[in-house]
C-alpha cells in the first residue's frame, strides 16, 4: 500500500493561521502594529526590524514575541529567532504556550530534536489539549532516535484526535514503527549471541594454541637439559680441559714410579762414568736430581691438586645451573610473547569482524531511519502564518514496501 502524503503540510498550516488570528484579535490587519503588518504582508526583513524597535519603546503586544521570532525563523536567523522566543516567555509568561510551541518548532529546523521535545511539552503543560504540540513532540522523538516513545505518542495523538486528516497515514507509520522496534530487538539479541560465540572461540583457540604451543616448547627445554645431564658426569669438564681430573693424580703416581726406576739406574751409570770422568759426571746428576724434584709431589700437594680441581668442578656446576636457569627464562619469555601475538591476532580479527557487522548494521539503520524521519518532517506542522514554502513539495511513500 502506498502512503501519498500530500496536503498534509497545508492543512497544518490552516490550522496554526487559525489559531494565530484568533491570537491577534481580528481578521486582517485590525489591531496590529507597524511590524506586525510588515510581518503578515510577507516582508519578514523589514517586520523584524520595526518589531524590535517596538518592543525596544514599549509598544508591545500579545504578539509581538512571537511574530519576532517567527520573522527570524522565515530568514534563516534561527539563534536570534530562539533568543526572541525566550525574551518573550520571560516578558510574557501568559504566552508560553504558543512561544514554546514555536520556539520547538525552530529547534526543530536546526536538528536539536531533544530541545525541541522539551519546547513541546512545554506547551502541552500550559495547555493539555493543544495536540499540535502533541503531534510534533511525536515527529520529534522519531527523529531523535526514541522509537518507542515516538510510537505511543502517535498512538495518544491518533487517540485524542480520532478525526485527523492524517489518520490513516499515522496508523501506517505506527505499524513501520512496530516493525522497525522488532526488528532491532531482534537483531540486538542475534547479534549477542553472535559476540558471545565469537567470545567463546576466542577462548578455545586461546586455550588451545597455548596447549599446542606452550607446553610442548617447555617440555622440549626441559628434555635438552635432562639428555645432557644424563650424556656423562664430567663431560662439559672433559670439553674443557681435555681430561678427566680424577686420573691425574694416578697419572703422576705412574710417571713418579718410572722415573724412579729410570733415576736408578741412571745413577748407577752415572756412579762409574763419575770415577772416569769426574767434574763431568757432578752436572749430569745435578740435572738428573732436578728432574725428579719436578717430577716428584709430595701428598699435601696431590691433595690440594685434588681440592683444586673439585673447586674447579664445583665451579663448573654453578655455571651449568646458571645457564640452565637462564635458559629457563628465556624459554619462558619467548614463549609468553607468542601468546601475547596470537591474542593480539585473535582480538584483532575479532574486532575486524565485529566493525563490518556494525557497519553493515548502521548502514541499514541509516537508511530505515531516513525513511521514518522524512514521513516525521512531512507530518511537522508550522504555525507561522505566511511559511507556505514546503506545502508544495509532496511526499510520496511506498513505505510498507521499503521498510519490510
């Protein structure tokens, strides 16, 4: 079904010069001032100046506030025209009903939808049946994004106002709005389940990278040490000093025993070659002397050889063990930094796939929602009396179509 919004923005705008005429006293231009003649021959320039130098004199009148503001809503001038509304309601307290309506209608035009809706409860508290006010507070909650609230207050409106001429284009709106609030509720909780899974593989790859990878790295580094542990007491110092320490002493026991058999019989030789030859024979046994006295070690000092190589070992260990330590903790750093990378992986193709959701998610809502807020802006009446631009520009709605 197609919704032909035509004819709406006219027949609102009937409504507000009606109840601005009977605002100003009489038909015409009976009873008005200067500026507000300038204002209702269409010359919004001119009106805002002489209404100002009025009011500045003390000519006011009932309307003066308001036909102020509304000359410069007509040029563009929304600040002042919201500046003109608020003087007005602190001079005149008695008007705020049509001056809170007008000035919700200017924070309309700038977007300020929250503002707006405050303006027009502001008019419905000075006056509960001016349902115009009503009707725009509903277009402005739409726009604001308060789909809720904005549909019962067009339920209320349509309840009020059983005979309005929009009744059949409302009740069309309200049925979208019922749709368009399913359908977010409904893709709210889709997609929190869809986080909550995405949540819980996170968890399970996390838990799963650090079983395949953590663990059986620091098994490996423990296996290296205990292999090379068990390969030979000694064989790290066997590397170093190319023997084992505890056959030294052995060693120069045997070498001690041979020379000592070899200085025997040296001596022996040594003993007639002396009778021969005399001074001769002295150096050769001086020299024979002295390389026993090198070869030759006495017990302390076997046993401080001994000390000094278990030092030497003991030593030896306190590196190993060091290095072992280190080892330790540079397994385990580099192994806390690859699990730092893939969560970091992990989050980052998480958060990937959560931003597209989330912008095919707005892109949608964007476009739902600008169909919704054109029929609200259709609907928005005006109660200026000479803002017949826009009452032309007719609106055309397959908007079951569009929003199903």
């Amino acid at each position: 079904m197609k919704i032909k919004l035509k004819g709406f923005i006219l027949v609102a705008f009937i409504l507000s010069c009606t109840f601005l005429s009977g605002q100003a006293g009489g038909a015409g231009n009976v009873g008005l001032s200067r500026g507000e003649s300038l204002f209702k021959e269409n010359n919004a320039k001119d009106a805002v100046q002489v209404i100002e130098y009025e009011i500045l004199n003390g000519q006011i009148s009932d309307n003066s506030y308001n036909f102020l503001g509304l000359g410069y809503y007509q040029l563009g001038e929304y600040e002042k025209s919201l500046d003109a509304f608020r003087r007005g309601i602190k001079a005149q307290p008695e008007n705020v009903k049509i001056l809170s309506y007008n000035m919700g209608n200017t924070f309309y035009a700038i977007k300020d939808y929250n503002s707006a809706i405050n303006c027009y409860s502001d008019a419905l508290k000075a006056d509960p049946l001016f349902y115009d006010a009503l009707l725009n507070r509903a277009n402005a909650l739409l726009m604001s994004g308060q789909l809720v609230s904005a549909k019962e207050e067009y339920v209320d409106f349509l309840t009020k106002c059983p005979d309005n001429p929009q009744h059949e284009r409302i009740e069309l709106l309200i049925k979208a709005l019922e749709e368009e609030i399913a359908r977010r509720e409904e893709e709210a909780r889709l997609l929190a389940e869809q986080n909550k899974a995405q949540w819980e593989e996170y968890d399970g790859n996390l838990s799963e990278k650090q079983n395949d990878d953590f663990m059986p790295f620091w098994e490996e580094v423990e296996g290296g040490f205990e292999t090379a542990g068990k390969t030979g007491e000694h064989t790290e110092w066997e590397k170093i000093h190319n023997e084992n320490p505890d056959l030294l002493a052995d060693n120069k026991n045997e070498q001690k025993l041979s020379d000592s058999d070899h200085a025997e019989k040296t001596n022996d030789s040594d003993w007639e070659e002396y009778e021969n030859e005399g001074s001769a024979v002295v150096v050769e046994e001086e020299a024979v002397t002295d390389e026993e006295n090198w070869l030759t070690f006495s017990d302390d000092e076997l046993n401080e050889m001994d000390e000094l190589a278990k030092q030497s070992r003991e030593e030896h260990e306190k590196w190993l063990e060091n290095e072992r330590r280190r080892a330790q903790e540079i397994a385990t750093r580099e192994a806390q930094a690859r699990q730092r990378e893939q969560q970091s992986a992990l989050e980052e193709e998480r958060k990937l796939r959560e931003q597209m959701l989330e912008d095919m998610r707005k892109s949608e809502e964007e476009r739902r929602k600008k169909l919704l807020e054109d029929v609200a802006n259709s609907l928005q009446g005006s109660d200026s009396t000479n803002l017949t631009s826009g009452a032309e520009d007719l609106i055309d709605y397959d908007l079951e179509g569009e929003l199903d």
